[in-house]
C-alpha cells in the first residue's frame, strides 16, 4: 500500500487506522519520492498539510539492492547505524 505526496496527513492517518499500518511508502507514478512512518506523524498539529512535508525523501533512504545477501545487509544496517 502507498500514498501519494500530495495526500494530505488527516487522509493519511485515516488510512493507518484502517489499514493497521504505521508506515507507507510515498510515490508520484511508480518512483519511490519518500517514506512516512509513525515517528512523522508524532508532533505534527496541522493535518491539512501534504505528506511530502513530513515524509524522509527518497534522498534520505538507506536502500539496498533487491538480492543483497544476509550478511551484506547487515553490513550496511551498521554503516548506517540503523
């Protein structure tokens, strides 16, 4: 399941309650633009704004390729300090 950018944060949080998701990928098209988790929501007052303004941008994202090995990954979960 993925939002938009543009979505606003109450449509957001609606569909965490309803889903039991705490996070969503954020994509404009098929390109990944960002993640929202529960930790962007947490001291954010204004529920009309759009999720690109609270989500970590796709810039941000520790990503891996998709047939990284187990020890690889962890690897880079500790370069990262994840």
């Amino acid at each position: 399941m993925t939002v938009g950018p543009n979505q606003t944060i109450a449509e957001v949080l609606q569909l965490r309650k309803e889903q039991g998701i705490s996070g969503f990928p954020v994509v404009e098209g098929e390109r990944l633009v960002g993640i929202v988790t529960h930790r962007d929501f947490q001291f954010e007052e204004n529920l009309s704004k759009p999720i690109r303004s609270i989500m970590t941008p796709a810039e941000k994202l520790i990503t891996a390729a998709e047939n990284i090995g187990l020890e690889e990954a962890k690897k880079k979960l500790h370069e990262n300090r994840v």
